[in-house]
C-alpha cells in the first residue's frame, strides 16, 4: 500500500511583553583574625637518614624569652605522627646509636606568649646534626717498590705482670713466642720505590739520546730502557729539545743519577709517585702553586706540634750559571743577582755578596742559561723557611705537595711545599711532614 507524506508551513510569532523589575543591591563584610597572636610554631625540612648507623645526635638552639613567653623545641622520628620535647644540647629523644630503621627526622618550634601586647620571644639559632657511621675500609698507596730487606727480630716475653719481691707474685722468662706480658715476634720490611730498579740496572753499554729530542720523550725513553715493563707516566709538556748526549761511556754508570740531571737542565724534576707513575714536571713554587689541602690552627686544628727553622745557608744574592755541554765549542754563562737597593739581600747592601756557582752538562743556549740562572736566584732569596709538623696519617700526601699552613705559635703563615714525609702503617701514630719555602721575611 503506498505511503503520501505531506509538509504544511508553520509560522511563529511571539507578542508577549517581558518586564524585569530589579531592587536595591546590597553587600556585607566580615573581618576575622586568621592568626594567633598568642601562638606560633616553625616547621623544619625533613631530614632524611641515609640507614648508615646512628653515631651521634645533638639539638641546639638560642632563645630570647621575655617574661611571660616560652619556646618549645619538640623533635618526632616517625615524620610527625608524634612528637618528643628535646633537651637544649642533648640528643634527639628516642634516636638511639646505632640506629639503622629510623628513615627520617623531623624539629618543630612553637613560640607562645600570654597575651597580645607581651613582647613576642625570639628564636636566633636553632641547629640539629645528626652524624652516622659512613666509614669504609679505604686502601691508599703509600708507595709501589721493591723490597731489598727483612728483618726478623723476636723478644722474649713474661710469665706474669707480679714481681718476685711482693708476697706470692712470680714472673719467669718465656724463651720465645711471648707469653703474657710483650715479647713475640716481629718482622721488619724495608723497600724502595721504582726508582732503585733503575739505579741497579747500571749501563753495561752507551745509551745515545738523539738531538732534538724533546726531553721529556728522551727522560721516558731512559726510563723505558732501564726498566721496561713501566707502564704509566705523567709527563708534563716542554719545548726545549736535547743535545746529541751520550751515557755509560763507562760502564757501571748511574742512569737514575742521569735521568735526574736530563730533567733538571730544563727546570723539572722526576719521581715515582705513591701509586707507582712516573712522573716528570716543573719543580713546585710554594709561592705560587695552589695549596692541596690546610692545615690551619683555627679552621682545621690538626697539628699536635710544630717545630721552625730559618736559616740563611741556603739564601744566595748572586747566582752563576755555566753551561759545559760537549756539542758546543764554548759554554754559555749567565749570571742573576739582587739588585733591589730596598731587599734585606741587596748585592751592594749589609748582606754582602753571596755567590753560588752552579754548572749544567745539558745547557746549550744563552737563554737557557738566563732562564736556569733567574729561576735560582728567585728561590734562593730570603731565608730558608723550614716547618716541621707533626699530623695525623694523611697517606694521600706526598713529597712535593704545596700546602697551606697557619700556626700562630711559630708564626709560620703561608704556602709550603713537602720535602718528605713519614706515614706509618698504624692510624694510632702520628706523621710527621717537613716544609720547606724560601721565606721573604
């Protein structure tokens, strides 16, 4: 059956009038204290333990309390959930030594006064330190060498501590193994570093070094010949170039002696440091180098004695210097001297003049003369400045580092540099570091 769909126009219109009627507008407002004049509290950061043990906790604080006010110092290990009343310079309550569990801690402040117009208290200072045990066992070099003796030494020890004159004590002699009282048996080492292999493997034979060689690739290759299974260096850059040189012409001679003496033509000195790296570099001004670490009576109190010696055998005013290489048919001189009318080392004043004549196998050139002839006289000015401390164990020193020293008592204030050292293996004896500086004063 078939399906008629129709549309018819639809039209809209719209005649109702609308009217808003609007009325007077009104507004209240309130004021309300949001604090309490009365009470306030200070919350600190979370501090967060690492699960290291617990060594030690303190709490301080400085207060100002008027009459009528208080300040309230509580602390809380379970990150707020309760609170403790800690003890001016006391441990944090309920943090024990030792403590593994604890993850962190929390300090809350609270002042209070009785009323509005007392003055309000003051907190100035307010300090909380908890320490923990990060200790680990560390292994420093204190030197890579050969061993060259050993000594076996035994004492004989004690039956017992009493002495045969009091009433029933007795003591008899052990005639090894020690008993109770000392004695055992103990065993002496003693080893040099790498250098001492060099200095035995003499030159059966002549060493030739090249001309134009730069003398650090020289100084390496020495040391390569005479000891070949070194491996690490540390060689600073330079820019002078060697001679024809030609070593152990006679048999037996030194070549550690001449390794030396190749580095210090140009200014520089060689060693085998703590981990066993040769190492080849200018020779450190204290004046100028920058301190590895300080030893300050204020700042790091560490020194337990310290001991000055000033002494003018080593200052010299006029410095003279000659080169006497084979490869060049007259030798180069040069000579430095004070010629500062207001220094104490004037060449003309009191002091008088002091020479020192140095010579040089390796100088090959004036200005390498001039420069060797300076480079003296600057570090023979002024006394000689020795500082002897006596520290505890610090292996991560070494001979040749500039340091910082302050100590009123000798009235040592300035940079040093370590001559020498001594670092016993045990951590209950002291070291004993000597500095050493040209000293202006």
């Amino acid at each position: 059956m078939a399906e008629t769909d129709t549309a018819t126009l639809i039209t809209f219109s719209n005649s109702t009038a609308v009217t808003v009627a609007q009325g007077a507008a009104t507004e209240t407002d309130v004021a309300a204290q949001v604090f309490n004049p009365l009470y306030g509290y200070w919350l600190s950061d979370l501090m967060i333990l690492t699960g290291l043990p617990v060594t030690a906790s303190v709490v301080r604080w400085s207060a100002t309390t008027p009459t009528g006010t208080s300040v309230t110092v509580e602390t809380s290990i379970d990150n707020g959930m309760t609170w403790d009343l800690a003890s001016q310079g006391q441990p944090v309550p309920r943090l024990l030594v030792g403590d593994t569990v604890v993850q962190t801690v929390l300090a809350r402040v609270t002042l209070r006064r009785d009323t509005a117009a007392t003055t309000s208290p003051k907190v100035q200072r307010f300090e909380l330190t908890i320490t923990a045990d990060a200790h680990v066992d560390e292994l420093v070099p204190i030197g890579v060498g050969m061993i060259d003796s050993v000594t076996v030494h035994a004492t004989a020890g004690t039956t017992g501590s009493g002495s045969t004159s009091d009433a029933g004590g007795s003591t008899a002699v052990v005639g090894h193994g020690g008993g109770q009282s000392g004695g055992g048996i103990s065993i002496k080492v003693h080893a040099v570093d790498l250098s001492g292999q060099i200095k035995r493997n003499v030159w059966q034979m002549p060493y030739t070094v090249p001309l134009g060689l730069l003398y650090t690739d020289a100084i390496k290759a020495m040391v390569l010949d005479r000891l070949p299974d070194q491996t690490d260096f540390h060689l600073y850059s330079t820019t002078r170039t060697t001679p024809l040189l030609v070593y152990g012409l006679q048999q037996g001679g030194d070549p550690w002696q001449d390794i030396l003496e190749l580095a210090q033509a140009i200014g520089f000195e060689a060693f085998f440091d703590a981990a066993g790296v040769f190492v080849c570099r200018p020779v450190p001004d204290p004046r100028v180098g920058t301190p590895v670490w300080q030893f300050d009576e204020v700042a790091k109190p560490m020194v337990s004695e310290a001991e000055r010696q000033l002494s003018s055998e080593q200052t010299f005013n006029d410095i003279v210097v000659v080169g006497q290489s084979t490869s060049t048919t007259n030798p180069f001189s040069a000579e430095a001297f004070d010629d500062n009318p207001s220094s104490p080392t004037y060449i003309l004043g009191p002091y008088g003049r002091v020479t020192q004549r140095l010579t040089f196998s390796l100088i090959t050139s004036q200005d390498q003369a001039q420069d060797t002839a300076n480079a003296a006289l600057f570090n023979s000015l002024g006394a000689a400045d020795t500082v002897t401390l006596t520290v505890p164990p610090m292996p991560a020193l070494e001979p040749g580092d500039v340091i910082k020293i302050v100590c009123s008592d000798v009235n040592a204030n300035g940079t040093y540099m370590i001559n020498s050292m001594t670092c016993p293996l045990s951590p209950k004896d002291p070291m004993q570091l000597t500095c050493f500086r040209q000293s202006t004063a």
